[in-house]
C-alpha cells in the first residue's frame, strides 16, 4: 500500500517511519486508561478507556485499534467476535484516530 492510499498516517500503512507505529497508538492509549491526564482537555479520552480496558481488558483494546488502524475495520465493526459492544469501538476508534493524529504532531516539531 503507497502513503496516498493509506487511510490513516500510521507507519503499517503508509511505509514512512516519520509516523507514528500502530504499537506507539497503543501503548499512549493504554498507558492514559490506566493514569488518566487530569485537568487536561482531552483527559475524557483516557477516563472512556479506563472504562472499556476495565470492562473488556487490554488486548481486546489491542485488537480494535490495530483493526481500525491498520486493517481499515470501521469503528463499529472493528468489535466482532470481540464479546464487545459496538458503542465501545467507537470509542477505541475515535481515541485511536486523536492519539494517532498527536503522535504525528508531534513528529512535526
């Protein structure tokens, strides 16, 4: 897959080490569920992932992400066979795409 066919800028998609991995999403993600920001303007990211990895665990969590953002799975379906609610992968889904988005941001600077 080239860079301009890549749905998300994250590295397994597009080829380019300049963007952040899927396991670099994966570890902020979880690292923020379980030590939420306070007083921080997207700290209600991390308060809904703390909620869905104390519900579904950490590698469903995982399995969504990588879903979403390597494997183009829409956020809803990226759930199935998960025993997981399709709301929640919404959630992981649009948590993935922001943190994705502040990781490469940040390799912008």
């Amino acid at each position: 897959m080239t860079e301009t066919d890549a749905l998300y800028e994250v590295r397994e998609q597009t080829g380019n080490p300049a963007y952040a991995s899927v396991d670099d999403v994966i570890t902020l993600v979880l690292e923020r569920a379980r030590d939420p920001r306070e007083n921080h303007h997207n700290a209600h990211f991390d308060e809904a992932m703390a909620a869905v990895v104390d519900r579904y665990g950490a590698e469903a969590v995982r399995t969504v992400i990588h879903r979403v953002l390597v494997e183009h799975y829409p956020f809803r379906t990226a759930t199935v066979n998960l025993d997981m609610r399709n709301f929640d992968g919404v959630r992981i889904g649009t948590t993935a795409v922001w943190t994705l988005r502040e990781l490469n941001a940040q390799g912008d600077d």
